[in-house]
C-alpha cells in the first residue's frame, strides 16, 4: 500500500531516498528551510559574469562506487574533470596533493620516486608509532618541514585550533605522492556536472510523486501525518537544541570579479597563517568546456558557526562527541524518524558517500517493511 513520507532537507539525501520511495509508488513530500534545492552543493550562474558557482564553495564529484557513478549520471551529464589543486606557501606555488613536483620544487632537488621516498622517510618523526592527532600524522608521515608550509597554517585557519587538538582522520584525506600525480582524488571515476549540481538535484526529484516546498521550517509536530520522517536536517536542531549546539565551521565567501583569468586554476590554497583566507576558488575552472570572458571568484574563511550560519563541517572533538552521544541517545528514543546526511548524523561525508548511504537507506526502508521490522533511528552511526 502506497504511504507518505516526508524528508527533511531537499539536498543529496532527502533527493535519493525520496527518489527512490516515490519509484516504489509511495508519495513523498520534501520541505526545506532554504529558498534552493541541493543543500551545500547548490549551483547557480553568476549574473554578472555567466559563470556557474559553486554558492558553497567548491564540490568536485569524486568516487570509487560505479553505482553510484552510474546513478548520477542517470540524471546529469558529468564532464571530464580532474581536481588539480595548487597552494601558494612562503611565497612560492606548489602542487598538492604533496607529490613528486612539490617535493623536489620545495627542496630544490631533482628526486626520482624512491630517493624521494628515502629523503622523506629520513625527515618523518619515528618516534611517533601510533599517531593519534593532526600534527603527529603529519610529523610522522611529511615531517617538520613539508608539515608547516602546506598543512599547518592552512589547518590552523580551517578548524580555528591547533592541529595537536585534531584527529587524524583528517590529514587521512589527504595522500603524499611519490610520483608526478597531481591528481586530488585517487578515485576511479571524477567529473563535473555539466549544467551544475542544482540541475542534476532537479532531475531526482521530477518525479510525479515527489512534491518539493522550500523556505518551509520543520517542526516535529508535522512528523504525524507522515508513515515515517527522513531528517537531514542538523541533528540538535531536531531537538530545538535543547542540549546545547553541536560545534561546526562555517564558511564566509568574500566574492570579487576580475576581467580574463584571475588565478589559472580552480583552487588555489594559501598555506601561510599570515594569509588570512584559506583558498580562493575561480568558479569558471569548474566548467572548462564553457566560455567566459570575465571571472568571478570567492575568498574563502572558515570560521566558528554561530545559530544564525550556514554549517559546514562538523568538528567532532572531545566536547561535541559527548554532546554528540547525548543526542544521539535521545533521537534512538524517537519513532518513525531516520537520521540521515552530513547534519543529520553530524559526519564530514563527501557527495559520493552521502548518495551510497541514501541509497542504502531507502532500500533498508523498503526491504524492512516488507518483513514488517522497524527501521532504526540511524543506518549509519553518528558515533
Ligand atoms: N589541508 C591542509 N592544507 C591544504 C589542504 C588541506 O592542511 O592545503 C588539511 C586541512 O586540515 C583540511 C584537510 O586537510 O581540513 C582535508 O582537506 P580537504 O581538501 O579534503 O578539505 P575540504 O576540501 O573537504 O575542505
């Protein structure tokens, strides 16, 4: 029997797995604080220059998952586009992710791969064993001096704190190269939407049992005329934050426009703390098989979020994964309420990730109804 659904939130998640419930016959009905669909990789041409923005900064669609790749391609054509990203340091402009180029440029050597491995091991802290934070994964694995000119100032400006104080898991995200790769990701299949992650989020849900309503705030007193709520919404907001605020960075843009080619490259990183702003992103790069006379470009800073911004990446430290436990326990007492997404399980998910677990999600849904078992609150652990 067809049943109603709501999903809270009409980006990545609420899109895939209304998708794939209204194609099994039920209706669904999307609501969304914001006036857009796509959530933080909503895409819109630039008046001004004709450009298409990334409006929350840069997204590069990257995975190893061929369904998934097949999936978005489903629903948008994806260009060819490699992620090279570029980082101005003391005054140079280096490669990154750190590769071969950057080793010998920065050094001033003309390394082959396995000197280059050598010299680098000789430079990592040994010491180190079991690198726990930020700063012992760097030491261990670049040593001191790769260490302060690329990861840093920049990691100090991102997460607003010592590197000695982050996990791990963070610089994890990032490989060193012992050969000419440039390349950002590793992955097998990476492209660019052709006509932006807003037409593509579009074409998920123009389905006939898909109804969408933007600048709608939820409450959970809507939950009940629905079979079951999909929030991907932030997790403690779902609670009214009755506990206190999850911490998160977020992100300002300072946008400036310049006539031709501002910067040569879509990314450019700014290692030096001195440099106030992470990383200038040049939009029209995004999309080289267009044509655009002028350019427009966002100075990107990274900065604590407060209630009234847009949050971005979920900081995870001791005190929010206390916080974040508490909730957590909270929303397992809930019913008829899945959390979903990067703020629904408070996770740094990449679009690649946040389509697989949607997908999963849905399927979950479907195949438990149908042994008449309950869906959990979460199919993927916020712990
Ligand atoms: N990072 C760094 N220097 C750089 C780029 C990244 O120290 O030039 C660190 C930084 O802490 C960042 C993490 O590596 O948060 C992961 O980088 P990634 O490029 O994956 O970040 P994202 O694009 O998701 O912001």
């Amino acid at each position: 029997m067809a049943e109603k659904f709501l999903m809270v939130g009409a980006g990545l998640s609420g899109a895939v797995i209304g998708r794939e419930l209204a194609q099994a016959g039920h209706e669904v009905e999307i609501v969304d604080t914001r006036n857009h669909i796509a959530g933080n990789c909503h895409t819109e041409r630039d008046d001004e220059t004709g450009v298409m923005v990334h409006v929350y900064g840069p997204h590069i669609f990257h995975t190893d998952d061929a369904e998934v790749w097949s999936y978005v391609n489903g629903f948008e054509t994806f260009m060819p586009f490699k992620n090279r990203v570029k980082t101005t340091s003391g005054g140079q402009v280096y490669s990154l992710p750190v590769n071969l180029h950057t080793i010998n440029q920065f050094f001033g050597k003309t390394f082959r791969p396995e000197e280059a491995r050598a010299f680098i091991e000789a430079q990592a802290d040994k010491s180190i064993t079991d690198p726990q934070t930020f700063e012992e994964q760097a030491l261990r694995f670049v040593g001191k001096d790769l260490y302060e000119a690329f990861f840093k100032g920049y990691t100090q400006k991102q997460w607003g704190c010592s590197p000695t104080e982050l996990p791990a898991s963070i610089l994890k995200r990032l490989p060193v190269r012992f050969n000419y790769d440039d390349n950002y990701f590793f992955h097998k299949f990476q492209g660019m939407p052709e006509n932006g992650y807003t037409r593509m989020v579009e074409r998920i849900l123009d389905h006939p049992n898909i109804t969408v309503k933007l600048g709608v705030h939820f409450d959970r007193s809507q939950a009940v005329d629905f079979a079951h709520v999909f929030y991907s919404g932030p997790l403690d907001g779902y609670f009214a934050y009755e506990l206190g605020r999850l911490g998160y960075r977020t992100l300002d843009f300072e946008r400036f426009t310049y006539e031709g080619d501002y910067q040569g490259c879509a990314v450019m990183n700014y290692g030096d703390f001195s440099v106030p702003y992470t990383r200038i992103t040049e939009h029209k790069h995004f999309s080289p098989w267009e044509e655009q006379a002028k350019s427009v470009c966002y100075r990107e800073f990274s900065r604590s979020c407060e209630p009234d911004d847009v949050p971005y990446y979920p900081i995870r430290m001791v005190k929010e994964k206390a916080l974040l436990a508490d909730y957590a326990a909270r929303a397992e007492r809930e019913s008829r309420v899945t959390f979903v997404g990067r703020l629904g399980t408070y996770r740094y998910l990449d679009m690649d990730v946040t389509i697989r677990e949607a997908l999963d999600t849905a399927r979950l849904y479907l195949s438990k109804k149908e042994q008449g078992i309950k869906m959990p609150t979460f199919v993927h652990s916020p712990i």
